[in-house]
C-alpha cells in the first residue's frame, strides 16, 4: 500500500486520502458504512471542514473508536478570532475528539501572519499550544495566496486544486511545495467531475510522491474504485497518456472548475453548474443534465443582472456572467 508523507508534519498517510465533503449529501448511517469501510481497507486520512454542513459530525459517529489511528484535517473559515474559536470547538465536539491533526484556513482571501492585525494566526498558535491542534495548515484556490503561505513557511500543508489539466503555474506551484517541504494536500483530483476516468487521475497523481490526493466519496461503488487502485494501481501507460492529452486538448483555456466560491447568486443560479454545463453535456450521460429540472436552473441564467459578485469571488478570474450566457446558449441547441 502506497504511502506518502505530508512535509513537515511527518505525518505519513495512505496514498489515497478521504475527502468528506460529499458525505453531508448521504444520510448518517449510510456515511457511517462507506467511512468505516474506508478506514477498514487502510484510508486513514479524512478531510472536511466547519462549512460543510454535518460532514464532521459524521467522521465523528463513524470513526470515533479509532481516532488514534487516523489523521484528521478540518478547515474554518473564521475572518474574527472569536468566531476561530467557535469553528474550532464546535469541529472538536462533532469530531468526538479533543485535538485535531491539521487545521486549516480554508480559502482566506490572505494569507494570515503573525502581527497582521486580525490575531487569526495567533489564535492558531495558542490553539497548538492548548494541545487542541497539533499542526497549521491553509486551503486555497487562488495561487497569489498558496505562493505566499508556502513561502512564509508559517504554514506545515497547503490544500489546493491539481490534476493533470493544471496550469504550469500550478505545477510550479507543486514543485515549490516538495522544495519547501511542505505538505501537498490535492483537492479537485478528478476536477469537479470533468475528469471521468479515475483511473487516469489516479495514475497521474501517483507520479508526485509528495502529493496526497483526497477523494471525494459519497457512494460505496466510488469508495471500491480507489480501494481496488490499492492492490492494483493504475500506471502511465501509451492509452492513459492518449486520455490525458485528448482532455488537455479539449479543456485547455477558461473553463469552470465548480469550486462555489462565485455563490450564492443574487439570482438563484446555480453558477458552478450552469457554467460549465456544455463541458457536463459531453463528458458525462447527457439524460441528468437535460432533465426538466435543470432545464429549469439553466433557465434562471436569463435572470443574470450582471451584479458582478459572481465574478469579483471567482478564484480563477473568469467572466462568469459571460461564460453562463454560452452555456446556455449550447444548452439550448441539446433541447430543441
């Protein structure tokens, strides 16, 4: 079983680490069947965070009676140092723990330090001492922030996007991790669901031997797909690399990643679906996307007021009202 080991924590983790966002989709005793058979078939790296609805609650009914056999990492999103604290303790309760392995700011729009005013990174360091985490990390989309945490070397992981349609400025960005030592934790493996073929994601992270990629799990079919890569790890062959370079080819440039972070829409649109829903319709069975449900999201687009929000939050600095406009314009041509 593949292992990697996250910079300087010293941690090392299954090569195939659980990502419990989609958990909170799933009700709690079906959470609790795909979680334990998880840890039982040796993923011992679990990920959530404050924001995602009752994920950590979940981790904590599930995984409880082996918490010292587990790493776990949770994030908040506190701007305020009393609001830090709550996160903090309201993740410890739902966890079913009194420490927490790596927690994380997760997506700040700066990189907090020591003495910049906001006592965040404080709060950090009195909490490590407290014994109630026991490493800092920070999660991030945008890479002006990455850079500067891992250069500031106040932080001992970065969580960010990566697969094999990253940019060169991501792979760098990559590079400077392993250089710094520090922890790579790989988000958005499969790419929001654009990427289609798990083995081929799964092959192409293998490279990176400082790279922890973190699944995103919410059915047991899913959970015995990487579980079967365990014994039977797909490997860069002539037809994987052929995959590979059709979906550079056919996703380079400005396309939505579905992180979120443009919402909620003054409007109602559902923006990180509805933008890049020509990308969906062809990559994936087009049915569940043209059915009269989405028909009726992707309609909501002709109420964009061109607010402006979407775009201001956008990691990626997409026109996003521009880009809703084409799809819907695709969008239109599958349904006549």
């Amino acid at each position: 079983m593949e292992t990697v080991k996250l910079g300087k924590t010293g941690i090392e983790v299954n090569k195939n680490g659980f990502g419990a966002l989609p958990v909170q989709r799933v009700n709690k005793e079906e959470a609790k069947v795909i979680l334990q058979k998880a840890y039982q078939n040796g993923i011992n790296f679990f990920d959530s965070a404050r924001a995602y609805s009752d994920s950590e609650e979940k981790i904590g009914y599930a995984l409880s009676d082996v918490r010292s056999q587990i790493i776990i990492a949770t994030k908040t999103m506190a701007t305020t140092v009393e609001q830090f604290w709550q996160d903090l303790n309201t993740s410890l309760a739902c966890l079913k723990t009194d420490y927490i392995d790596i927690y994380q700011f997760h997506n700040p729009s700066f990189c907090p330090k020591p003495g910049d005013g906001t006592g965040l990174y404080e709060a950090m360091l009195e909490a490590k001492k407290q014994g109630k985490i026991k490493h800092i990390g920070i999660t991030n989309h945008g890479l002006k922030v990455a850079h500067e945490a891992v250069e500031s070397g106040l932080y001992k992981t970065l969580q960010f996007p990566f697969n094999y349609l990253a940019s060169e400025e991501e792979h760098e960005l990559v590079r400077l991790c392993k250089e710094k030592n520090v922890g790579f934790i790989c988000m958005k493996a499969l790419s929001g669901g654009l990427i289609t073929r798990s083995d081929v994601a799964y092959a192409y992270l293998a490279q990176y031997d400082h790279v922890l990629p973190i699944w995103g799990i919410q059915k047991e079919r899913e959970l015995d797909e990487f579980l079967s890569y365990q014994t039977q790890p797909p490997v860069i062959n002539e037809e994987i690399k052929a995959v590979i370079q059709k979906d550079q080819e056919e996703l380079a440039g400005q396309f939505c990643r579905g992180c979120g972070y443009c919402m909620p829409c003054p409007q109602g649109i559902v923006i990180n679906q509805c933008a890049r829903m020509s990308l969906m319709l062809r990559r994936a069975p087009t049915s569940g996307w043209l059915s009269s449900k989405w028909q009726e999201e992707m309609k909501k687009i002709e109420n964009c007021v061109h607010c402006g929000k979407c775009k201001q939050h956008c990691p990626y600095h997409l026109d996003t009202p521009e880009l809703l406009k084409k799809n819907l314009e695709d969008y239109k041509t599958f349904i006549k």
